[in-house]
C-alpha cells in the first residue's frame, strides 16, 4: 500500500502541476487526499457504490448518474437494471456518507 500511495502522489504532483500551467492557476489545489478504507459491510459498500455515482450530481456537474462520462454509472444501471439501483439507493442511502470529503 505504501509503494501505492508514493506512486499516487508523484502522479498527483505531475499532473496538477501540468494542469495548472496549462489553466494558468499555479498553486490551485487539484487533488485530494488519498485515503483507503476497508468495506466492511454490505451496508458500506452498497453506499459506496451509490456515492460514488451519485457525486457528479450532487456537484451538478450532471442530472442524471449515467449522463457522467467518467464513471460505469450507466453500465452499472444497465446491467441491474433502473428499478434494481432504485431499490437499492432506498435501502443504502447516502445520506451524510461522504459528507466534507469533497465540498
């Protein structure tokens, strides 16, 4: 994990640096913090799932999960279906999950 982390943040240090030069924001911060945590639960990891793809909207980066092009939010609502995710965001709701992590 520790070779991980080290290989993350030189990543990290290369790209936001050519991001910033490239938008003209040098020092602007581009990445967060690398945390790993263990699914300990169905519970945890079904509000995971629905973090994770419910978070470009909460940003209103999109309406809708699927219409984000960086996740597999529409594979993943292919494959269980609509009303599958639906059910399954009613019993694993996000609520404050995330809460800070991001704003």
């Amino acid at each position: 994990m520790k070779e991980l982390r080290t290989q993350l943040g030189r990543m990290h240090g290369k790209t936001s640096r050519q991001w910033n030069l490239e938008d003209d924001c040098v020092g602007r911060k581009v990445w967060f913090n690398c945390i790993e945590r263990i699914i300990s639960s169905e519970r945890y990891y079904w509000a995971t799932i629905n973090y994770i793809h419910h978070n470009p909207v909460k940003h209103g980066f999109v309406e809708k999960w699927e219409h984000w092009p960086f996740s597999n939010a529409a594979q993943y609502l292919k494959e269980i279906g609509r009303d599958k995710a639906i059910e399954i965001w009613k019993i694993y709701p996000v609520l404050d999950y995330g809460k800070e992590w991001d704003s």
